[in-house]
C-alpha cells in the first residue's frame, strides 16, 4: 500500500504538468485583440468534439475537423504559454480569439494548401504537431501556437489532437488511445502529404509513439508516395521503448529526412515511464549512442542543458529555442549532417563555424578512391 501510495505522487508530480492550471475557459470570441499576435491553428481530432468546439476526453471514432485563431500577447516570453483560467485577456495571456468548424478532411486539406507557402521553402511548410500523454487539446492547440510564433514557423500548422485522458494515472489508457487514432493520423498525412508534398510531422512524448506507429503503417501498406511528401520527422522527448523503436525504424521506407530526435537523459518524467513499463530505455532517454548513431537519425541530446530534466524542452527553453532556429536552415540545405548525435550543450557558446565544423565531422566517412 505504501509503495502504490509512494508510485501515485510520484507519477502525480512527473506528469502533472500536462494539464496542471488548464485554462477553464477556452473561447474568448468578443475579446479586444488590441496588439496581440494571431496564430491560426487547425485541428484534426478522433476526440469528440464540444458544442463551442473545445474538446471532450472521449473518444470519437473518427475524425472532426476544426480551426482556432489564437492571440498571442504583446508581453509573451519565449517558452511560455501564459493564460488565465478566468477572464482570458489578449493583451496578456493567450486565448482563442475565433474558431469556426470544418465540414470535411478534403476541405482541410485545401485550406492548408492555400496556406502553405511555395515549395522549396521548409519555414512555409504545414507542420503537424500531435501531443503527449496527459493533455487536453486546449492546451495542444495553445503549445502549437507558442512553438510556431517562438520558433517564427510561417506555414499552416496543424493539432493532431488524440482523446487523452487528460489524468496522471491514465498512462495505460491513453496508450490505447494512441494506438486507436494510428488510422486517423494516416487518413491525415494522406490528405495533406499527396496535397503538399513537402509535410513536416512533430511528435511530443507518447505522441511520437503514435507518429511512428503511423509511419510504420503507412510504409507496410505500400503509401511511398505519402512517404516521400514528408519533409522531416521531429520525435521530441519521445516515449517509445528504445527497442521497438528500432524494429518500427526498420520498416519505415523510405524514412523521412531530416529524421531528428531530441533526448535527454535526465527527462524526469520518462524515468517513471521506464518504472511504469519496465522498459529501461525509452528512446528519449536512451544513455546507448552506440546505438542511437547506428539508425539514420539526427540525434539532438539536451542532457548537457539546465532544466534538462523538463520533459518539453524544447517548446519550453528559450536557449534550446535560439540553438534549433539558428541551425535549422542548416540541416534542411545538408550544411550540417543529418544523422548522428550532437550534444547541443556544446553549441550554446560556439560560432556559426564551429556548428558547421561539428556537422561535418558527424557525416559518415566517404568511401575510398583508386
């Protein structure tokens, strides 16, 4: 009893964060927006949907379709998502200034189409973000804004937004879950990668069990082609038991690349997951780069940064935001390697030219001449 007491705060507190301080009131529709910035936001969910289109923690069996225009205030910081749970003010916090409903995955799909920018440029690019364990789509939709105002993302972004349980102790439930929505994530990549060619996926946590899981399914039902417009794969802190992850990997083909994948090995919140599962090595947390460099992967370790026990790193840290923005230019031209592990650490003090120095040095040996 006393260990089931001790493993329930400890689960508590690990993955609290994912719905901790929720904002209780999502729509703010007659809001001034003053100043604020306005990100557009849409939405594919297998959750059923609210009357005022926020979202429900059941499942829905299919897909619905939605868009938000979320406010983001004058005062915002980087790595924040600052909101009020009364009384939401755009001058201040974020809120959802409109959302409208959409009727149909293929209107979806052209609406992210007009919106894309011209092919060539991956910063015009649709990304999909899909979330993690533990979160309501309220707080999906609103993380997907801060990442693409913080790291200046110009194309159509899109919520993929599974039916979590949105409760700490729901880990097993909404692994399940996760497995349900694999068909609906595929029905999306579909659309959108046959549309636009050029498809960027982001996966957090137990979200990017669900994006390789998807990837997976794609490649061994013949989708190449959907494959192929995929632009990049982003795994951030991702929750997938290091040796599945490498059988799923092996199926993948062809592999989207850049395939990048952000680690830590102090990630706090999959140690419990490790403890939940029995499973040592989660992909995020993984202390192997024998075998992390073995796969085709750009692995971007965060061990080495403060607050490296933060389970969103990368959405959360200015500096681990300045260091990707600075060289994701490079990666997507070739300029630096896009495969290996570079402990990212090392880069928040080094020059342009040590970065393309430390790239080069990770590409693989060229094969002797005659």
């Amino acid at each position: 009893m006393i260990l089931r007491r001790l493993l329930t705060l400890c689960l508590s507190l690990a993955f609290l964060s994912g719905c901790a301080g929720s904002p209780k009131q999502f729509l703010a529709p007659n809001a001034e927006v003053g100043r604020a910035d306005i990100q557009r936001i849409y939405l594919a969910t297998d959750r059923i949907l609210a009357p005022d289109l926020s979202g429900t923690t059941q499942r829905g069996g299919a897909l619905s379709f939605a868009q938000y225009d979320d406010t983001i205030p004058p005062s915002h910081r980087p790595g924040l998502v600052e909101y009020s749970a009364a009384n939401p003010d755009p001058n201040t916090s974020f809120t959802v200034a409109g959302a409208r409903s959409i009727g149909s995955l293929p209107e979806l799909a052209g609406k992210v189409q007009d919106a894309a920018g011209p092919l060539g440029r991956p910063i015009d690019s649709p990304v999909v973000f899909v979330h993690g364990f533990n979160t309501s789509m309220q707080d999906a939709v609103y993380r997907h804004a801060q990442i693409a105002h913080d790291y200046g993302l110009n194309g159509p972004q899109v919520t993929f937004s599974w039916p979590s349980i949105q409760r700490p102790l729901g880990y097993v439930r909404d692994k399940d879950s996760v497995l349900i929505a694999r068909d609906h994530l595929a029905e999306l990549l579909i659309a959108l990668a046959r549309e636009n060619q050029n498809v960027f996926v982001f996966g957090h946590s137990m979200g990017t069990q669900l994006v390789v899981e998807t990837l997976r399914q794609l490649s061994i039902s013949g989708k190449r082609d959907v494959l192929a417009g995929i632009g990049g794969v982003i795994l951030v802190s991702p929750d997938i038991d290091l040796d599945l992850f490498e059988a799923q990997h092996e199926r993948i083909d062809p592999l989207p690349s850049p395939f990048v994948v952000m680690t830590s090995e102090n990630d706090y919140a999959l140690r419990f997951s490790s403890l939940l599962t029995a499973q040592p090595e989660r992909l995020g947390s993984a202390r192997d780069r024998s075998r992390l460099a073995a796969l085709d992967l750009l692995v971007l370790d965060l061990s080495g940064l403060p607050n490296s026990r933060d389970h969103f790193l990368a959405a959360t840290s200015p500096a681990v935001i300045d260091i990707v923005t600075g060289a994701r230019t490079d990666v997507l031209t070739g300029r630096i390697a896009r495969s290996g592990v570079i402990d990212i650490a090392a880069f928040q003090t080094a020059t342009q030219d040590d970065v393309l120095h430390a790239g080069a040095f990770l590409k693989p040996p060229e094969a002797p001449t005659d």
